[in-house]
C-alpha cells in the first residue's frame, strides 16, 4: 500500500471492477487459497523465484487464466545500467542486473502481459515474441472521483511530486530554467512533495519541502497545484516511464511542463506541455504566468482527461483482453 505502482495498476483496476460487478481480492502470491476458485490472476511484476513455474503450472491446470502486468523496462538486462536505482546509485548493478533476470524468466511464463506504455509495448513483443501484449495506460485513482474541482483563481505555486527517491537527476536536470523562473517571479512558489535531494537557489519563501504523503492525502498536495512539474533525464529506461504526474495534476485542472516522453506526447491535448530543453522550459513557465494562456491550457482540463484516462474504459478493455485469449 506504499507503493503507487500497485496503487495505480492493482488497487485501481480492482476498485473499478468491483464497481462493476465482479469480485476482486489484493494478496500477495503466498496468499493464493487452495480451495478458491479463481477464474483470472494477475500477477503484478512477477520475479523469478524458487517454485514459481511450478505455482503457474498448478494455476494452469486449474483452469485460470494468468496475465503478467509489467509498468517499467525493468526486464532486460541491456537496460540495467540506465535503471533509476543505478544512476542515483541506490541499488548496485550487480543486484538490479540479477532482479532483471528475475523479471524476464518469470515473464516468460506467462502468454499475456499487460503493460502502461506504448514503448513497453513494443519492447515486451521484442523479447516475448508469441506473447499477447495489451497497452494499458495509467488513469485517474477512483478514489479521486470524490474530490470537487478546484477554484479557478489559484496562486502561482508549482508542485514537483518525486514519489520514490530515485529522482534527484531528473530534477537536476531543470535547476538552472527553474532557478531562473523563480528569480524573475517572486510571487511564485514551488513546493516538492516527498524525497528529494536538490541544490536551488531561490528567494525565502519560495520553496517549501513537505514529507512524503500517505495516499489518502495526497491528493489534497496535487489539487493545491497550478503548474506542476515532470523532468525527466534523457535515458533509454525513462522513455518508457508513464506520464502519471500529468495525469494525476490534470484531474485538478493543473496543466504540467514535462519533458518529452512518449506516454507525454498522448496526453499533450490533455495538460501535457513538452519541453525539450532549458530554453523551453523557462519559456512555457514564463506563459503560463499570462492568464489567457493559462486559461486556455488549464479549462475542463479534468473533463478532456476523464474522456482519455478513464478507470472504468481501461478495465473493460482488461477483461476484453483475457477473455479473447
């Protein structure tokens, strides 16, 4: 429950088809019952480990379907030293090269992967080459549904939402647009939510740190944005990262300045704005501050996302997925 990749890609997806009708359990896989009938099993980032084929077999015979559902490259090798734990020296090679291996022998298991970006897509059909792929893009938390809109008349406060501890290059790689925006408007502040290490200059006042959020709070930080912000370093291995911050600001009607991934490019009708480098960073900061600029970026944000992002579409085009198989 601390992890926003379960959060979005299970707890979501199990929230929503039970709203639906059906019925959904969140367990771990030493959890499965022996005497219950499962008709699907998704397995969330499946690893490699001792008994797992056999678990699979057992699973097959009982007449289940199993799906494998993947969110990062996080299955081959080649890309280990890219990964986010390497280049922020959190994790070692050594041990995110073995957890890869681990991930691409358990994928090979299974016949249908779903995945949340394109990119992902083609790189799983690569290596899973008779494997069924289904691209099943993130979408707004349902829980959110309950939150009312924000005002339009907001202050100028960007958001930066780390999430994880892996992002301090990502960040560092628009310190000096940042640092030049906040110079030249004083009135502006930004506010980092969660773990981050940063080297920023700014006035007193203008930046504020506050503690990663459970969850069920966290919502409440998102929707205080009026512009928020997702740098990412240029890498194979962030290429195929999803375009959730955007997603997550846009429900509140914040459009996001972002670097230019493909999972971004999709939402770019949907508060999505690219930047490609410093110069461009600086400047679309600088027009969101004129008001008919904003406007147009930010109004019925939430309704252009609802109609992309939506829960509930991702859910049916789940089950559509698994049943045709």
């Amino acid at each position: 429950m601390q992890d926003p990749s379960f959060i979005y890609r299970c707890e979501n997806l199990a929230l929503a088809l039970t709203a639906q009708g059906h019925h959904t359990s969140l367990l771990h896989y030493t959890q499965l019952s022996s005497r219950a009938q499962y008709d699907v099993i998704i397995f969330h980032r499946p690893s490699y480990r001792f008994g797992f084929n056999w678990l699979v077999k057992k699973l097959r015979k009982r007449g289940v379907k199993l799906l494998a559902d993947i969110d990062d490259l996080i299955f081959s090798s080649q890309y280990a030293p890219v990964s986010p734990g390497v280049i922020n020296q959190q994790v070692s090679l050594a041990q995110t090269l073995k957890n890869f291996s681990a991930n691409a022998k358990a994928l090979a298991n299974f016949d249908l992967i779903s995945t949340s970006t394109a990119p992902l897509a083609e790189k799983l059909q690569q290596q899973y080459a008779s494997a069924r792929i289904l691209t099943l893009p993130n979408t707004v938390h349902q829980s959110w549904y309950q939150h009312r809109e924000p005002s339009a008349e907001r202050p100028l406060r960007l958001t930066y939402f780390p999430g994880t501890r892996s992002h301090d290059r990502d960040f560092a790689s628009i310190a000096a647009p940042l640092t030049a925006f906040l110079q030249q408007y004083p009135q502006a502040q930004l506010h980092i939510t969660g773990h981050l290490n940063c080297q920023l200059s700014c006035r007193p006042g203008q930046l504020f740190i506050h503690d990663k959020q459970p969850f069920a709070d966290y919502a409440h930080h998102v929707a205080q944005s009026s512009i928020n912000l997702a740098p990412l370093e240029n890498t194979e291995f962030n290429q195929h990262k999803s375009a959730l911050k955007a997603i997550e600001a846009a429900y509140f009607n914040a459009p996001t300045v972002a670097s230019p991934i493909a999972d971004m490019q999709r939402l770019s009708h949907c508060g999505a704005l690219l930047a490609h480098n410093d110069n461009q960073w600086f400047d679309t900061l600088c027009a969101l501050t004129k008001p008919d600029y904003y406007a147009l970026q930010s109004r019925q944000l939430r309704q252009r996302l609802l109609a992309t992002a939506n829960v509930d579409q991702q859910a049916q085009h789940l089950l559509q997925f698994i049943y045709a198989a």
